[in-house]
C-alpha cells in the first residue's frame, strides 16, 4: 500500500518512491517525480514492432507492445516494470493519444501493472520507423 508522508509517497523499501510535494494534486497515470538509488537501467527509443519487425494496427496495440518490448529489455537488465522511474513518450498525433486513453491506461495496466513513474508525452513529426505510431524511452532504477 502507497502512503504520502511529508511531500513524499512511500513505495516499497527497495523500490523507487514517488515525490508529491504537500497539496498538490496527485495527477493520474503518472508521477510528478520519483527518486531512487541503485544501478540505473535505461533504453534507447523503443517502438511497438515484434521481433520479426512487424507493427500492430491501431495506437493502443503499437503502445501495448512497446511497452512489452521495454518491459523485455528491463527484464534482460535485472529489472522489473516496478523498478521505472522514468517514461518518455514521443508520439506522432496526440489527439491520438487522447482519444485512446481509456484503452491506453488498460493496456498499460496490464503489461506495467499498477506503477506510474514520472512521464513526459511529446508529440512529434515523424519517428525513425515510419509505421511507429510511439516511441518510449525508458528509465530504471534496481
């Protein structure tokens, strides 16, 4: 169980915590910051294709996957989708975004689970693969 205590949410002991500074809104789906110590696990811009190169149709589908894809590339690092403390996301149409965040937040939920690092969301003309519809980066802390 999550418990704010002096501008600061409580994680679990070993894992990063989550900072809300005192009456503040606590946003939704994602954290203002997080702090953490250990060994740091990053990767480069990870997009939603399958091994094979292949892209899903539909932005949530693109989103699912690239998240099973960082969630692959933690788990080769040592870490776990708990371990996140940091999403950046590059998306080429925001009202995309938008308009899909109830799917969105399901698909995050079940390949992430119930943690929510600190994000940022960009939108921005074009990604390197031209069928990417996203691209996150992803920071850890073990």
């Amino acid at each position: 169980m999550t418990a704010i205590r002096e501008g600061l949410i409580a994680a679990a002991e070993d894992g990063p915590r989550v900072l809300q500074p005192p009456g503040w809104p606590v946003p939704k789906g994602y954290a203002n910051g997080m702090t953490a110590e250990g060994r740091i696990v990053v990767t480069g811009g990870v997009v939603g294709w399958d091994e094979a190169e292949r892209f899903p149709d539909g932005f949530v589908a693109q989103a699912r996957q690239t998240l099973l894809n960082i969630r692959a590339i933690l788990a080769e690092g040592g870490a776990e989708p708990r371990h996140l403390v940091r999403l950046t996301w590059y998306v080429v149409d925001i009202e995309e975004y938008l308009a899909n965040l109830r799917e969105l937040g399901r698909a995050y939920r079940e390949v992430i689970g119930p943690h929510y690092p600190a994000m940022a969301l960009v939108q921005v003309v074009r990604l390197v693969e031209r069928a990417a519809r996203v691209e996150i980066e992803a920071t850890a802390v073990v």
